[in-house]
C-alpha cells in the first residue's frame, strides 16, 4: 500500500453497527484485520439486529472479492458501493485491504487487532494509519501504543446534542409589534393567524410558539413559505373541561405535545424528556381518547426497546404479549391513572381495566420485520436504545392511516456503542424535523412528586 491517502483499520463492533461503513471513507483506504473476519463467523448465526449486520458484511465482503476476483486481494478490492446502498460521498473511491497472515499469538482479540495495526503501521511508514473502534478501552489500548484511534462518528444525527431540535420556541415580547400586518380569522372553531417571515425566524411545520408574560399566547406553525407563516391558536387542555381522557397538561409543553399527539394531520410525534416529564401518560391518553371516543385509530400497539434488543426473549413464559409484559411497567402503572371510573368501585375499575387492555396490544420489536400496520396507534417507549437502522424498520411498518409515537430519554441509554448524538431517536428528531407531518416536543418539567423533583436535582 502506497500513496498519501490515510488507511482506516475498521475493529468488529463498527462492522457490526452499520455494515455499509466500509463504504463510508472515501477516498481513503481500509484495512480488515484477521481476526475481525473471525469475530464476524461467530457473530452471523441467529435472528438478531447483530446477527443480521454480520452476515451483511460478509455478503458485502464477497460482492468485493468477486467483483474484483481478477486484480487479487493481494493488491486491495475497489470499494465500489453496491446496488441499493445509498451513499453521500464523492466519485472518489479507496482500496479495500485485509490482513495477510494472521498475527502470532491467541490472546484476547482486542490484542490482536491492536499487534495487526501495528504491524500495518510499520509496514506503511509514509501513511496515516486510524484504527477505528467503538469501544472506548481498545481506543484508550491504541493511544498507549502511540496509535491514532477515533469513534465511527458518520451516523452521528448532530455534532452536539445541546443543537437538537427542541420543537419549541419563546417568541420575543415585541413579536406582534415587529409584525404589523396579520391576518386573522376563524374556521372551526379555530383561530388562525398569516404573518410576514423575518430572517431570523427559522421555524419548522408543526413547531409551537409561545409567547410568555400577561398577554400570553401559544401558537404553533402550519405553514411557512419564504414569505408567510400560518399560524393556528393552541387548544388549552390544562383545563379539566379540555382534558384529553382525563389528563389535563400541568405545563405547556405537556400542552404543546396533547395537541400534536390529537391533531390527526400528524403522522409521527417525538417526545423527549426526562423520567417523570409525562411522556408514556400523554402518548396513552390521547392514544385511548382515539381508539375508545374517536375511533379514529383500531387500537394501540404498544412496544419498546428492551435491554436486549433484537435477542430472544423466548426464556419467559407464556405468549409474545405475556413475555414482554415484564418490560411493560410503565403502561401497567400509567393504566392505573387512566382507568380510574368515578363510579362501580373496584368492580367498575376491574371492567374498566378490561375494556381498555382489550384495545391495547403490546408487542415485541423481534416480529416487526415484514409487518404492516393499518389505522393503528403505535407507541414505542424507550426509543432512545434503538439505532438509526432499528428506527428506520419501525416507522416504516406504517400503514395508511396509523400515527407513531416515539418516547425516550437520551440520558438513559442502556444499548452498547450508542451515544446522545447516534441513538435512533435523536436521528428521527433531526430528520423529521422538516416533514409537514411530524412533531416533536422536549419535555422538560418533571410532573411526577416535589419528591422525585428534589431527587432529580439533588442527587
């Protein structure tokens, strides 16, 4: 290998996380060490997300070996991208390289993937080599033996989490001033507002504004064009007469987030917040006031990313639904709130119980592959343990007529080699922040106890 361009030496877990990365370097050279080839033969076998990004690699490895079968490997493979693999790069394409003879030893395969990058490195004494690994001892590993090691960051939504679209914004005291012209007028029952754009109004279909203090008014944007923005008047459901199956909001963005998630001109709605914000509450009640009151949707279809995504869960007992019941405890505990009649005792409630658990499916992300769902309302909780790629098979399960709502919170990633800025969920906001058919609100107030409030910010 000669030449000025960097070789990147790519470790396991970043094959495995996103098997179109070795596509993803440009111009640059990449180098598969022996013993990653190996990792990924054990890794292929079962129904796994993990399982299924192996045996990707390895298919994407032989289109390589075959399309470039008359240079040899010897002299690297042409990274050319492969039918159906969409990539925003340029003309220019690197030279794929594999490890020669397997290195001396049988030590812990993080060792060896170290000894064979240097090894790669001294061979290759005018180039830069990169080892790039997801794991954060093996890059700790390389920079003690003086060898240059980064994250895969190419899946990354946003370079900083703090820049990500919070669905929401303060509008200035003087904006009805510095927007004289408005028009005004009622359709429905509704109150909706036309104004002239300023340059620095950069808003989003679906984002709400509000307006704080004496005169204050909450807004959210139905149409914008470099010229004019629609806006309509908030419905307020902090009222108990407003209240949406009996939730009322107890802040505005609990308020912003019950008019996205009731507006059925919205087909995906992302809520962001902390434990306690109201997230799976909100998603359940406007979800029930749907299916039971407006039969606008079936019924609602519940799932959520377990610790173990994608893995069997067949050691528990019982039915799909009664497997994943376990992973179910914040639908168990908002269902108390929700099923509460005035009347009938605990005989009414235990029949309340029952009638709504009816129109309540809950289901396992493992049997999402190839299903299509028609008028439903899905949920699904703990999103930010999904990866781009898992979001993606998801929301595309979307029938006609069926809204997604995605919950989660960033600070409670549990998924290996997932951060704030590559989860799933911080990938959907940003990217669905410009479609006229999403929403996403950032809860911020926890509304749980003044305990859990303490606790929050105290311990």
């Amino acid at each position: 290998m000669t030449g000025s361009k960097r070789i990147y030496a790519l470790d396991t877990n970043v094959l495995l996380h996103d098997p179109t990365s070795l596509f993803r370097f440009e111009e640059h050279d990449v180098f598969i060490p022996m013993t990653v080839l190996e990792e990924l033969d054990e890794k292929k076998k079962g129904a796994s997300e993990v399982s299924r990004n192996g045996r990707q690699v390895s298919r994407f490895l032989n289109e390589l070996i075959e399309h470039g079968n008359g240079h040899g490997i010897s002299n690297g493979l042409d990274l050319t991208s492969p039918q159906g693999v969409n990539l925003k790069r340029g003309s220019a394409v690197g030279r794929l390289y594999f490890q020669q003879r397997t290195t001396n030893g049988h030590g812990k395969a993080d060792n060896l993937i170290l000894s064979s990058v240097i090894e790669l490195r001294d061979q290759n004494p005018g180039r830069a080599v990169i080892l790039v690994t997801k794991d954060i001892n093996l890059r700790i590993k390389a920079k003690i033996y003086g060898i240059d090691a980064e994250d895969y960051e190419n899946d990354r939504a946003l370079d900083d989490f703090s820049l990500l679209y919070t669905g929401s914004t303060e509008l200035a005291e003087s904006f009805w001033d510095q927007h004289p012209e408005v028009q005004s007028w009622n359709e429905r029952g509704r109150t909706f507002y036309k104004v002239d754009r300023l340059k620095d109004e950069d808003w989003y279909v679906n984002q709400c504004l509000y307006l704080p203090g004496e005169s204050s008014v909450e807004l959210r944007v139905l149409h914008i064009d470099d010229v004019k923005a629609t806006l309509v008047l908030l419905d307020d459901h902090s009222h108990s007469n407003h209240s949406v199956w009996g939730i009322a909001a107890r802040n505005r963005e609990q308020n912003f987030a019950l008019n996205v998630l009731m507006d059925p001109d919205v087909d995906f709605v992302t809520l962001l917040g902390t434990a306690g914000t109201g997230k799976t509450l909100l998603a359940l009640a406007a979800g029930l006031a749907q299916v039971m009151d407006q039969q606008r949707y079936r019924e609602i279809i519940m799932t959520r990313a377990t610790v173990s995504v994608g893995e069997d869960i067949g050691f528990l007992p019982g039915t799909e639904e009664e497997k994943m019941t376990p992973w179910m405890g914040a639908l168990t505990d908002n269902l108390e709130v929700l099923a509460n009649p005035v009347e009938g005792g605990s005989w009414g409630r235990q029949a309340t119980n029952d009638l709504l658990a009816s129109r309540i499916k809950i289901r396992a992300l493992n049997f999402m592959r190839g299903r299509t769902f028609l008028s439903r309302y899905l949920i699904i909780d703990e999103a930010q343990n999904l990866t781009p790629k898992q979001m993606k098979t998801l929301i595309t399960r979307a029938g006609p007529g069926t809204k997604i709502v995605c919950l989660g919170n960033v600070e409670q990633i549990d998924t290996p080699y997932l951060t704030e800025t590559t989860s799933g969920l911080t990938y959907a906001v940003d990217r669905f922040k410009h479609w006229e058919h999403s929403a996403h609100i950032t809860l911020r107030r926890g509304e749980r106890s003044r305990l859990a409030d303490f606790a929050s910010e105290a311990l």
